[in-house]
C-alpha cells in the first residue's frame, strides 16, 4: 500500500507529527509519499525530512492508495475537489477545532492504521456539486466542484438581492434578500444549517436550498431530489451578485448569465469505521462536548 499525506501547512503542529507517522508506517510495510509543494513552508521540519519522500502532486496522485489529510474542516473543503476527481480515499486526521468531517485523532491513527490495512472500514461517499455559467443553453464557464456549498449572494453588504429560482427548467420564486444556499448533505452541517436549514445525514442523496434572510413571508428551506437540476439569475438591481463555492472560490453572477447547480458525478471518498456513529458525532461535536 502506498499512502500520500497531504498536511495543513499553515499548522506547524501537522509537521511535528508526520515523522513519527512515517516511522509506524514504515513498520507496517508502508510505502509513503508527500506532494513536493509541501518544501514551501516556512517549517524546518518538512526540510528535515529525507527529500525520497517528495514527490510533484500530479505524479503523485495517480500512485496513492489512501491520502491522509491533515489539517481542519477547511482543509479538507480545501483538498476535496482533488481527490474527488482522483477518485482517491481520504483519511482525514483531526488538527482542527471542530473537526466534524473527521474520522481520527492524532492519537489514535496506531489504532487505525492496522485496520485499515487490513480493509477493516468502508468507503463512505460524500455527494458533491457541479456548477456551471449559462448563456442560454450553453456553458459558457464550468465552476469547480463543491463538497459544502455553493452560496448565491449580495456583492454589496446590506444590500438586497434578488435571485430568480428555476428547478428542473421550471420558475419557482423570486428570492429578495440577502442571497441563497446550495447545500449538500455533507454541507447541511454548516451554513445551511446557520441559516436554518435541516440537517441531513451523509448517506441521505439530495439537494437543500436555504434562503438567506429572505424577505418573505414563506421563508421555509426545501429539499430536492438528487436529480434536480438548479438554475439561478439575478433579477435586474443594480447590486451586484456574486457566487461562493465552500467559501473559497469568488465569482460574479453577471445579469445576462446564469448559474445552473446539479450532483456531480463525482463524490468524496472518506474512510469510515463503524465505531464512528453519524448521530452521536453529530450531538457532541455541534454541542461543543469533548
């Protein structure tokens, strides 16, 4: 087995625990690889460990069974296009606050790792979003993938917006206020559920669609079959609108365009194991417990 592992750079604490996660993989067999771009940080250790490790990402990733992601939820919001398109499996390592996208600890990955060694997990798939610019019919930009999120909103702060919502090539409403939250499952955990979506749990394969103070007397989120296809334009204002997608990628919705949302035909494939129960993870970690 050949394993990738993918730190968060910007957390030192992510450094300082790889070398001791290569020698347990290495007494178990394991081969095991870093992306190069890794010797970029300012951290001394990355440039301590032997440069054997380090391989360019894009001869890396078609060689890795597993990536271990190390890091918090944003990274891997962060990384998951990528190993989505890879079709890749994820072991996300917890370095974060929260953590609610992660399986283990730091602590605990000389637990795991035999297991997983062993094929003792199951892959869980994380549905994710395409998104699109239309002219018309035609894509005029293909937009990336998204885990969480794709948020339609005002490019001005406290300025009303108003979007028009098409399901499956049919007008619903005309949405005014602060904007319009696409969500997936995986996604119904974050700023959906600020906004007062439902939470859905991963297995459960459908759209959610929370408005962002709306203003309207029927403000009340849905819930979309799998297949549903979105289209949202911005009605004539003068503000202008811009597209978010999980909070890192920015772009402008322009008034003769489009956007039109579906299920990608890619998912996120994360290592579970059944010990992890979706329920309890999900009370103590939005409950702030330890």
């Amino acid at each position: 087995m050949r394993i990738g592992i993918f730190p968060n750079l910007t957390k030192p604490e992510c450094g300082l625990w790889i070398p001791s996660f290569i020698q347990v993989c290495e007494k178990h067999g394991v081969d095991v690889v870093l992306p190069s771009y890794v010797l970029e940080s300012t951290q001394a250790i990355y440039r301590s460990i032997d440069a054997a490790y380090y391989q360019p990402c894009d001869e890396l990733m078609p060689t890795i069974d597993i990536a271990f992601i190390l890091g918090g939820d944003g990274t891997v919001l962060k990384m998951a296009r990528s190993f989505a398109l890879a079709q890749v499996p994820v072991c996300a390592v917890n370095f974060g606050s929260l953590g609610f996208l992660f399986e283990v600890e730091p602590t605990e990955v000389e637990h795991w790792l035999p297991r997983i060694l062993a094929g003792d997990y199951h892959i869980e798939e994380r549905m994710m979003l395409s998104a699109a610019l239309c002219e018309g019919e035609n894509v005029s930009k293909v937009l990336p993938l998204a885990l969480n999120e794709i948020v339609i909103a005002h490019g001005n702060v406290g300025k009303m917006v108003r979007i028009d919502v098409y399901i499956d090539g049919h007008f619903v409403q005309q949405y005014p206020g602060d904007g319009i939250i696409v969500s997936t499952p995986t996604g119904s955990t974050g700023y959906s559920f600020s906004g007062g979506g439902s939470i859905v749990a991963p297995q459960v394969k459908c759209l959610m669609v929370t408005p962002i103070c709306p203003h309207l007397l029927l403000k009340t989120p849905f819930i979309l079959d799998e297949q549903a296809v979105l289209t949202f334009s911005s009605a004539p204002s003068r503000n202008s609108v811009r597209i978010s997608i999980d909070g890192m990628t920015d772009q402008e919705l322009p008034r003769t365009v489009s956007l039109r949302v579906s299920r990608s035909d890619y998912a996120l494939k994360m290592i579970r194991f059944t010990e992890k129960y979706f329920y309890t993870n999900l009370f103590t970690k939005l409950a702030g417990k330890s």
